[in-house]
C-alpha cells in the first residue's frame, strides 16, 4: 500500500495529503455501539492513540519532565462509519503559540472515499516537576518543523 496522499479523497482533494503521520486499520467490531455504527468516543480515543505517536516519534520521551497536557478538543462528525470499514486517520500541527499547540486530525474512510470527521486537540507544554505551564522549547519548534515537512509517516 502506498502513501494515503495517493488516493483522490472528498471535493477532488488527495486523502490526507499535508499529513505528516497517518494511520489505517479496519473499524473493530468493540467500536460499534447500539445504532450500529461507530460510537462517537472511538474517533477521539483514536486521534489521541495518533496524537501521542506523534509526540513519541518527534519529541521523544513522554515520560519526560516536560511534554503536554490538554487544554480543550473540538471534533466535527460528518458521516457515519461501520463495522469493518477501512479507514485512515492523520495527524499533524497546525498551530504553534507561546505556550500551546493544535493537533489537526482528519478521520477518513478508505472503503468509501470519504472524509468521516475532523477535529482540533489544543494542548498545552507542561513542566511536571514544577507543575507550571512553559514556553513551547525551541527544540520542538525545530522538530516539528521537521517532521511536518515530509515525507509521509505510516504508524500501524
């Protein structure tokens, strides 16, 4: 399987192209809820299964004195997902402040060519020993910087 940036996705564009992580797995059947489709927590618990991925593999230690703690989620539903469908999920920054950043998601499905949901995780740099928010460090401007600039990352 090649780079999800290959395949057309919704309104023309390439399905998470700009993404610089990306992961693709069939929809458990543990993700469906009574409706029959998959419950609304699953995509979240999902985005930030990624989103810690990304930290892992572009800051390094998350058990570290410093990292991130979250500060606010906002997540758009637009269409229903089931039971044994493919679909990928992308991952990257789309904002960097002072102090906090967002992680942009975008949840698609491959077996319909469509883009499912999309959503916002705010989160701020923290210092755990001192308990106190801090600036976000240079060195992870610089390495965000980096990874967002390609190529493709797949994480299974």
């Amino acid at each position: 399987m090649g780079m999800l940036s290959s395949h057309p996705g919704r309104i023309g564009q390439p399905m998470l192209e700009g993404f610089p992580l990306v992961t693709q797995f069939t929809i458990a059947f543990s993700d469906i809820d009574l409706l029959q489709h998959v419950n609304n927590v699953a995509y979240i618990r999902w985005c930030e299964t990624v989103r810690t991925e990304y930290f892992a593999r572009v800051i390094g230690d998350i058990n570290s004195e410093f990292g991130m703690i979250q500060a606010n989620i906002a997540f758009a539903y637009e269409r229903q997902l089931h039971y044994r469908e493919e679909i990928a999920i992308g991952v990257k920054i789309s904002r960097i402040g002072t102090k906090s950043l967002d992680f942009a998601y975008e949840v698609w499905s491959v077996t319909n060519n469509h883009r499912a949901a999309h959503g916002t995780t705010t989160v701020v740099a923290y210092d755990f020993v001192n308990r106190k928010t801090i600036a976000v460090p240079d060195s992870w401007r610089t390495a965000i910087a980096g990874f967002e600039a390609g190529p493709q990352q797949k994480f299974i």
